[in-house]
C-alpha cells in the first residue's frame, strides 16, 4: 500500500501552514469580523482532520484496515480540503482591513497569506491523491 496522500509530503506542509493560520486569527479580536468565523472554522476542522490523518499514516493503522478505500478517502478529503480552504483564503483576503490596531490587520494579513499557502497544499496533495486513486481504479 503507498501512501494515499500522495508522494508529496502526506499533509504535513498543510498541518504546519494551517496552524499559522488559525493561530494567527484566534490570537486576534476576529468575532468583531463575523467572516472570520467561517475562516476559523475551515483552519480548525481541517487542522484537526490532517493531523488525525497524519497519525493513521504514520501508526500504519491503514495496513490494519484494508476494507477503507483510503485512496478514495485521501482523493475526497484532499479536494474538500482544496475547495473549503480556498473559500476561506478569499474570505480571509476580502475582510482583512486597515484598523487603528495594527497587531489585527497584521495577523489578518499573515494569516491570508499563509490560507493561500495552505491551499496550494491541498492543491498538490489533491492531484497526487487523484493519481494514486486512478492509477489504483486502472488496475
């Protein structure tokens, strides 16, 4: 069994980058930004997510469990990542604004850019995933 989340690094690059994400956020005034919340929400869940991932990839529980399509389960959660981590980069983009505090808009900022960052993450690790799972539906 390879690895499902592709040849390019299963996801780790994603859990360091959405750490800075929504730590960046979370150590703000962001519920005075109701958009934030949505960022938030995306940043934590799929943190949470990769890491529960990571630990099944490097525990090898996989290899206990061959009845998963954990090429299937990769290729869905890798685009959902991909597309849910993209609406949040562009709301996290478009609310960040200039205020008299400038600790807010600098993590605002800092955490738009890391989404984006994150995003492309998902992005690789989508095509990769939906190589694995072609070439494991070819066969």
């Amino acid at each position: 069994m390879g690895s499902w989340f592709g040849p390019a690094g299963k996801g780790q690059g994603a859990e360091v980058l959405g750490l800075l994400v929504w730590t960046l956020i979370a150590g703000t005034e962001y519920f005075r930004v109701p958009a934030f919340g949505w960022v938030m929400f995306v940043a934590v869940f799929y943190w949470v997510l990769t890491v529960f991932f990571l630990v099944i990839y490097i525990t090898m529980t996989y290899t206990r469990i061959p009845q998963v399509p954990w090429t299937t389960v990769g290729l869905c959660f890798n685009g959902s990542a991909f597309v849910l981590y993209l609406s949040a980069a562009v709301v996290d983009a478009s609310s960040v604004s200039p205020e008299r505090d400038s600790h807010n808009f600098n993590s605002w900022a800092a955490s738009s850019f890391f989404a984006f960052l994150v995003t492309i993450c998902y992005a690789g690790n989508t095509y990769f995933s939906f190589i694995a799972w072609r070439s494991r539906t070819i066969q």
